[in-house]
C-alpha cells in the first residue's frame, strides 16, 4: 500500500507551519470585467457505464425512491448544485446513437449494444424525452451532442425539428408521444471526438461534412441553435487552426477536450492508492490546461479577434485505472481529496479565460470518471468533488476580478509546477467571492488579502478538507468522510483579510 499515512497528523491538526505570508490582492475596481459564465460548471451525461441507467435512470417502476423515473436523491443533489448545463447522449456513444429508437413506448424501443463501453446492452428506455425533462426539472440547458460519424444529415436535421418545432409532421409525431409543446434546445453539437471515435476524421474533412450536417441543423418556433464544432484533443492546434480557417463563423462556439490522465497506454494510475509524488504530478498535469488554453485561444484570437466563436471544454477530469471488481469498460473510479482539488485548480485557470471560456463540461456526472455522485443500489454517495463544485456555486454568472498572489511555486516535472496558493475572485450583487486553494500537503499558509477600494464588515466562509489526501466517501458509515463545513480561519483587518489557509484545503469566503 502507498497511501499517504504520514500526512495524518498535519491535515487534522491543520498547522500553519510557514512564517511567510502570502500576499493577495483583489482588484475590485474595475467594472467591466467579463462574466463568468454558468455553463463553465456544466455536466456530462454518457450513456456509459452506469451513469445514465442506475445513475440518474431506474424508470418509474423501481424499488428505488424515483421522481417520473429519475432518482430522488439524484435530483436533489443535482438542483443544490445549481447545474447550469448537461451535456448528453455522449461523447464516443453520441456518433453510435440514433435517436428514433429512444422516442416512442418504451416496450417498441429497440435494444442495442453499447460497443463503446463494455459491450452493455441497452433497452433505449432513456432517450429525447427523458433527457430534455429532465433538463427541466433541473432548470438547466440540454446540450445535445449529434450524431455525425454512423448518422446521415436527414437524421440529424428532423431530430432538431422533432424537438424544437410548433407544427409540422415532426411535432405531430412528437406531440404523439406525449409531448405537446417544443423544448427549447440552445446548445446543439455537431459530432463528437470527430478526430477519433466520431468518425477518424482529417481536420480537413471534418470542416466540410461540419458545414453540410450545419446547414440543415434549422431554428424552428423561436428556438436559436449555438452550433458547436468538434474540437480539438488537447495539443492538436492544427485541428483548432484548420477548423478556424475553414469554418469561421458558422460556428459559434469550438470544443476542446482535456483529461488529467497518466496515459492513455498502459496503467493509468489508482484513484484511490497513489504516492506523494504521484499526487503532486496529477495536479501539474492538471495545471497544465492553462497553457494548452492559452495556445489555442492565441489562434482564435488571430482569426476572431471579436471573440465571436466560444471555447467549449466539454470535456475534462481525472482519469484513473477502473476500480477493481468493477465492469471493464464502465470507467467506475472513485473520488478522492485529491480529484477535489483538481477540480478547484481547474476552476481557477477556467475563470482567468472568462472572455472566451462559456462552458466546461465535467466528465461525469454519475458513476463514470470524476462524478459528482456514485450510486449502488437504493444508495448515493456526494464525491468530494460535488463538494467543490459546491464550494464555487457563487462564482456562477459573477463578474470576475483580477487577482495577484504572491505565492511560491513548487516545480513537479521539467515543464510543470504547482502554486502553493491558488486564487480566484468574483462579485455579483454586491459581495465578493474568493475561493483559494492550498495543494500543499504539509503546510498550511497564512494569507493577507488587501483589496482596491473595498472595506470590508462581513465574512463567511466554508470550507472542504479531510483527514488526508486520499479520503473518500463511500457507501455505509463513511458517507460524509469529505464534506464542507465552515471556515473559521478568516478575520477582518483594516487593511483587508488574514486567513490562516490550512494544509491540503479549499475554502471559499463571502465578503460584504
């Protein structure tokens, strides 16, 4: 075993062992500023695994507390988080899925074989309907992924009309199925991973079959579709410039997908048994979006310097080995302090990008990679993860505020380091939001925060820790291990904040 006994003592006791302070500045001035946009707290919702079907599926015969079919304690836990997006059927599934067969009475749905993903079959009891009401009853945007790579232009073009129009013969057949008003989709993506399992497409090739599948992707009844290309995977900026140059403006928004992953060859590391050493190279390559964002922004900006055409990462997170015991192919993982952490960091880098950032998409909501929630059974359990998407609720549709932090910076490869402190800030109706992020494992750190004209009289604060690195919450007595509480490590001074930032911690502080 390699976990990471030694660090016990110091995260319970929460010591601040360094002498030097950390010093942040906020500058709360500036009034125009980008808004950060809700959607950067998306979700993904593959049919992979168990995600969709024991996730937020069981159908409204289950034994399991349900809701027309969706989990009770699935839907609550997903309204507290205030989830702006949710993105479905796929990912690699998408360009695999035809959605007549999900629409119609669930005993006619035919059944086929999920070959992506473990060769499961499904029953199709989970299609346009169940997707589009549930997007519903979360308040959320439905974020559609088409199908390009096995799907022809007609079945694309009529599974638009079939969802957003008043009239026609695509809204009769809808309204026979029980649905007499049209949903309104805004976000609607044409194809998925086209460079891979959407279809092993050239740059090239893809930029014309994405202008002819586009065309007749129409706004029926008032709906406006946002047409979403399939965009790059990670270090590909030929695919962004080839798709720049040949595309252009008929899309209004570009996809980039990021996995904080070891490889995609061989052992991908445990999610739950890893090293120091390991924990710290997993958040450089996290960190190390920032520069993939930047390079393909620089070319967006040499070609669309109005920022007209929106960067997308629809797709990002922690990839690990499947857990033992588990379905190959199902890409169950548990969730740990560390994935928390990732996803903090992660957060911080997507806010500096608010100008052009508009939506990332985590991989997944439920039971696949870095979820929100794992289920078994008539059980749930909130991953530590939930817990910091929590923490950075306030941050959505916030205005975002320059910050400089003089923390130092621990180098983890060549090319990679980790800051001992982490920032961001945002204001929205008066207050101010600043959530920090100390990664380090062993040392707490204590921060000034000093602002431009803000004097601040209130603080609140929350907090998400745990007894190490490696803890998780899991089914039975060990359900809330990792959980937010309140911070009552700020105080304010005539001059701003001090906070005494505990090791391995994330905390968010409201500030009137």
């Amino acid at each position: 075993m390699k976990r990471i006994y030694t660090l016990l003592v110091a995260l319970i006791a929460c010591a601040v062992t360094t002498a030097q302070t950390v010093d942040v500045r906020i500058y709360d001035a500036a009034i125009d500023t980008p808004t950060i946009a809700p959607e950067i707290y998306g979700q993904f919702s593959e049919h992979l695994g168990t995600c969709i079907y024991g996730g937020l599926w069981v159908g409204p015969e289950s034994d399991i507390p349900n809701e027309d079919g969706y989990r009770t304690d699935v839907l609550e836990a997903l309204k507290a988080l205030q989830v702006p997006v949710m993105r479905w059927p796929g990912g690699c599934f998408a360009d695999d899925y035809h959605w007549r067969d999900g629409i119609g009475p669930k005993e006619s749905r035919p059944r086929m074989v999920n070959s992506n993903w473990g060769g499961t079959v499904e029953d199709n009891s989970f299609g346009t309907h169940e997707f589009l009401n549930l997007c519903e009853k979360l308040g959320c945007e439905p974020y559609i992924s088409g199908n390009v790579g096995s799907g022809s232009v007609e079945e694309m073009a009529k599974w638009v009309e079939y969802m957003t129009a008043d009239n026609g013969p695509m809204a009769e057949e809808r309204k026979r199925n029980g649905r007499e008003k049209p949903w309104r989709v805004k976000y609607f993506g044409i194809g998925n991973e086209s460079w891979g399992c959407g279809g092993s497409m050239r740059p090239e090739y893809y930029s014309d079959i994405y202008r002819r599948y586009a065309t007749y992707c129409r706004n029926f009844s008032g709906n406006q579709l946002y047409k979403i290309a399939s965009g790059a995977s990670d270090y590909d900026y030929n695919w962004t410039e080839v798709l720049l140059e040949n595309i252009g403006h008929r899309m209004d928004g570009i996809s980039l997908h990021y996995y904080t992953v070891k490889g995609w060859q061989g052992s991908k590391g445990s999610a739950l048994d890893f090293t120091t050493d390991e924990y710290y190279w997993t958040l450089g390559k996290a960190l190390e979006i920032e520069p993939v964002i930047r390079r393909h922004i620089a070319l967006m900006d040499a070609v669309d310097p109005e920022k007209r055409i929106d960067l997308l990462v629809d797709e990002w997170g922690t990839w690990f080995d499947e857990e033992p015991g588990t379905v190959r192919g199902h890409l169950y993982q548990q969730n740990t302090m560390r994935d928390a952490m990732v996803a903090a960091l992660s957060f911080n880098v997507f806010h500096r990008y608010a100008d052009r950032i508009k939506m990332a998409n985590i991989a997944q909501v439920a039971n696949v990679l870095q979820a929100m929630v794992l289920t078994r059974g008539q059980e749930m359990v909130l991953t530590p993860t939930y817990h910091a998407f929590y923490l950075y609720r306030p941050h959505q549709g916030a205005h975002y505020l320059e910050t400089t932090c003089s923390a130092a910076e621990r180098r983890v490869t060549e090319t990679r380091s980790v800051p001992e402190v982490s920032v961001t800030a945002s204001r929205k109706g008066g207050k101010i939001h600043l959530s920090l992020v100390n990664p380090e494992l062993e040392k707490g750190q204590k921060v000034s925060v000093k602002f431009e004209q803000l004097k601040p009289t209130k603080l609140s604060a929350m907090i998400l820790k745990a007894d190490a690195i490696d803890a998780y919450n899991d089914f039975g007595a060990h359900a809330d291990r990792v959980r937010v509480t309140k911070f009552e490590g700020a105080k304010l001074t005539k001059q701003g904040l001090e906070i005494e930032l505990p090791a391995a911690s994330i905390v968010t502080l409201e500030i009137e």
